[in-house]
C-alpha cells in the first residue's frame, strides 16, 4: 500500500530489503529530523511556519484520504522535515487501506493524539480520526504541550469523556 503513495509531503519509500534476520526500509533522506524533535529544541512555533506545516499536512492526509488510505498514528514523531522546511508524513505501520462509509474497530496510535471515539469500543471513521489527530499536532505545534495530559489508557479515556480544557 505504502509503495502506490507519491506526494511531495509523503515520505517516498525508496527500497525495501528483506534478509533472513532483519528488514531494511530505504526512505527519502529527511535532513531536518522529525517535527517533535525540532519543537523540543526550539519551543512552539510560531504562528506563520506552523500554518505552513499544518498547511502541508492537510495535503498530504488529503492525499492519502483520496487514495481510501488511514494513516492511523499522526503525531509529530511521523511528521519528518527536510532541507528546505518542508514535511514528509511517514510511519505508515498502522496505515489502512478503507473505503467511504467503512467503519473501523480498535484501539490504534499514540495515546495523546488519540480521537475520543477510539474509547468507545463502537466503529469509527479512521479517516476522521486522521483528522482529530492532525488537530492535535497543530495544537502541540502553537503552544508546545498537548491538551489532554493523561499518561496511561485508563485516565486519557476518563480525560477524553469528561473534558476540562486548559487554553495556554
């Protein structure tokens, strides 16, 4: 699935080498690290690059959401930066392939950027939850903190359930 994306803010997968003990996955070079690294060196972004990064975010999920592809863990850690500042959305382990109307089960993804229908055990639109999670980034991104603080399963779902928002 990951081979048929090409899109300039999606990582292009290059090769990929499998031996008897190891898989090698060949990817585009990302000279500038990941998004969360860069934000843990300089602090929250300012409004006009983060509008930029968000703006070719929504490209890129865009892009996968036409292709009937989830992505399924957007968070700053998959969001790569290259020589020039732009984005490359990567990690697509827990992607799936869906089609409109499908529901999806399971609970999938990094805990913070999780969409509160991933607690109810019910089907959810993964493309919505895509959404929810891009949501989240751009909030991590202006403020450099997250808005739901639960550490473990259990609390983020009573945080998520009975929401008390904290604006920075």
């Amino acid at each position: 699935m990951y081979k048929t994306l090409d899109h300039p803010y999606v990582i292009k997968l290059f090769h990929i080498i499998n031996t008897k003990e190891y898989t090698y996955i060949v990817l585009e070079h990302a000279a500038r690290g990941d998004l969360a690294s860069y934000i843990g060196r300089v602090g929250r972004l300012q409004e006009e690059q983060a509008q930029h990064i968000f703006t070719q975010l929504v490209c890129a999920v865009h892009y996968c959401h036409d292709n009937g592809i989830a992505h399924r863990d957007i968070k700053l850690d998959n969001i790569l930066l290259d020589d020039k500042g732009n984005i490359k959305l990567c990690d697509f382990g827990l992607a799936t392939r869906v089609t409109p109307g499908q529901g999806t089960k399971g609970f999938c993804g990094t805990l913070e950027y999780c969409a509160p229908e991933l607690f109810s055990g019910k089907e959810y639109d993964a493309k919505e939850v895509d959404i929810w999670s891009m949501g989240v980034v751009l909030y991590a991104m202006v403020t450099a903190s997250f808005p739901f603080k639960a550490k473990t399963y259990s609390d983020m779902k009573e945080e998520m359930l009975d929401p008390k928002y904290h604006l920075p």
